[in-house]
C-alpha cells in the first residue's frame, strides 16, 4: 500500500506486511522514515492512497466508519507521551474506553480493577497521572489499551519516553502481553534493543519503503541492507571502527582480527587448531558474545602474534573457511 500526504509527501511506499497474530511484530527506522503513518494506517485512523489494509481478515477501507467501530475495538494503542487523562484518576483512565463501550458501571469496574492488577498497579486506582512515574504513566496507557481485550496492540514509541531500567520493565510487561493474554503486538522504535527484547520478527524502514524484514536473530545475524547493519551494530557494539579502532591498533601492534560469533558457525573450535598449527599466539581485544532471543550472537577482535608469514597464514586459514569477517588490519 502507500500513503501520500496533501502537499506531496510519500509517507508511506509501496509496503506490505503480513503479520501473524499472536507474534510480535517490530517496525524499526529513523525519524521521518514513516512508523507512525504505518500504524495509524492500520488502526484506520489513516486511509492508504491506493492498496488496503486488512485487520484479522477486515478491509479496513471497504467497513465505512460505522463497521469501523467494532474492527477498532481489537486494536489497541500504546502511546509515547502516555495520552492520559490528566483530570481523571488511574481507575478513571481505565473505566474511559470500557464505559464508551457500553459495559455496565459494575462490569466496567471489576475490568478496569482487574486489568490494573494485571499490570501491577492494583491499588494505584485512585492516583492521578501526575502523582505516578513515567513506567506507572506508560502501565496506565497499557492497562487503558488493553481494558477492552483487544486483539491486537499497537505501541507507537511505548517506551522511548523512559530510562533504559524502566523501558525493560515495560518491555517485559508487554512480552506478558503476548505471551498470557495472546494478544498480537506491533510495536514502532527507531532503538534496536527494543526490537531484541521483544520482537519476533522485524521490518526496516526507510524513506516510506520497508527494506529488509526478517525473524530478529537473523536480522541481527545477518542485516542484508546497510541501514539495517547499522542499526544492528549500534545495538551490538561489534566490530571496533573509528577512535576506537584507532586506540586498539595503538595498544596492539600485532595483527587485528574481527570473528564474528554466530550460532551454528564453530568460530573458536576452528581458531585453536589454527593458531596451534602456525605457532601463533594471540589476545582478546575487544567485543564480547551476548545472546538475541536466546542464541549467541557478538564478535571478537583477536590480536595475532608470531612471525608473519605465520600470522598471515592463520588469517588465510580463517578467511579460507569463511569465518573470518574483518581482518581491521
Ligand atoms: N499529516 C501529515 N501531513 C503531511 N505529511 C505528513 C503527515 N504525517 C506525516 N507526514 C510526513 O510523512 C513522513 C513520515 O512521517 P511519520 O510520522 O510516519 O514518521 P516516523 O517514522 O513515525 O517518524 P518519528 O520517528 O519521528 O516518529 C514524514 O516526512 C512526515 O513529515
Ligand atoms: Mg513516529
């Protein structure tokens, strides 16, 4: 589908998704690169210029407003500043989209209560927004999403307010979200680590146009376009470039080697028996082996010692099986 704006601008082009209900989905670019439009084309507060978009089965453009209504009510928004309610309570906050759904005072309570339960903030009801802190605002604006059960949850920069403590105590809230309630989750960073705490799967975008999109341990394994490989090794910190670069060469004359880890490619059983072979000795530098959904992934910089031609032939070796990524030197 695309989206092009009065006055010209191409938010939106030439895009199409599928996702999977149940899954979470990321959607990752820099600012301008079209998240926002993405999603509010999705919840139908947008209409695409040509294309559509179809939630749980429902053309959004073919429903009218009126048959609108129901298929919004399965789609829930999570919102970077919060957009609470700043004169009504927490409990009030809850009750609004529960009430405008028409459940009875009761019912709607009992919901409300048990939806802040959910999120933890039982016995909060009766705060106002200002008297919470930005996780409890953002737990408010979850809970309010979810109050009318909806299907899908859409988080348009949920945690990009917040400190990196608190943005991984609302990641894991909505990875609770997806898991215990099923609920299918599109979330919209420009920040990679979001993506590897809690996407299934990721799309990259671009000036409007999605450029990679992938399952996210292979994203961060093997980024296909440049903006994507940049993103992953701002994440990362991988391979050691500029200054940095600079400082390391000056404190290791030897040779400087970057090996990538990734599951499934043996990097270090395949060094040992070459640097046994040449006679070369060797020291970490830098980088480090972390984990994206539960697999190793991360790269280390090797400095090389021996003579040369030794050292040239393990870099040989290593570049002849395919393991080396980067001789930085
Ligand atoms: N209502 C609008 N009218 C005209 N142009 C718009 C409108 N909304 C967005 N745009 C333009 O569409 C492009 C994409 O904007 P969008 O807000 O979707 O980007 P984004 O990826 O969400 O950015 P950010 O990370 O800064 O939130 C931008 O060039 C923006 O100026
Ligand atoms: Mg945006």
């Amino acid at each position: 589908m695309r989206k092009e704006f009065p006055g010209g601008a191409l938010a939106v082009d030439d895009v199409s998704l599928t996702v999977e209900a149940g899954t979470v989905f990321g959607v990752v670019g820099h600012s301008g690169a079209g998240k926002s439009t993405l999603l509010r084309l999705v919840n139908g507060l947008e209409e695409p210029t040509s294309g559509s978009v179809l939630v749980d089965g429902h053309d959004l453009a073919a429903l009218g407003e009126r048959g609108l209504r129901p298929v919004r009510r399965e789609i829930g928004m999570v919102f970077q500043q919060f957009n609470l309610f700043r004169s009504r309570t927490v409990l009030g906050n809850v009750l609004y989209p529960l009430r405008l759904a028409g459940l009875d005072r009761a019912t709607a309570r009992a919901r409300a209560e048990e939806t802040l339960e959910f999120v933890g903030l039982s016995g909060h009801g009766k705060r106002y927004p200002e008297q919470l802190s930005g996780g409890q605002r953002q737990r408010v604006g979850i809970a309010r999403a979810l109050a009318t059960r909806p299907k899908v949850l859409l988080c348009d920069e949920a945690t990009s307010a917040l400190d990196p403590q608190t943005t991984g105590e609302v990641l894991a809230l909505l990875r609770r979200v997806n898991r215990e309630l099923g609920v299918t989750i599109v979330l919209i960073t420009h920040e990679m680590e979001v993506v590897r705490g809690l996407c299934d799967r990721v799309a990259v975008m671009e000036d409007g146009r999605v450029v990679e999109t992938g399952e996210v341990y292979e994203v961060f394994a093997r980024p296909q376009h440049p903006t994507t490989a940049a993103l992953v090794r701002s994440a990362l910190h991988a391979e050691p470039d500029g200054e940095l670069l600079e400082r390391l060469r000056a404190r290791h004359p030897g040779r400087l080697v970057t090996v990538p880890v990734v599951d499934g490619v043996p990097v270090m059983e395949g060094l040992s028996p070459l640097l046994r072979e040449h006679g070369v000795d060797f020291a970490f530098v830098h980088g480090g082996v972390g984990e994206v959904r539960g697999r190793p992934l991360g790269s280390v910089t090797i400095e090389l010692r021996g003579e040369r031609a030794a050292v040239e032939a393990v870099e040989a070796g290593l570049a002849g099986s395919g393991r080396r990524k980067a001789g930085v030197r």
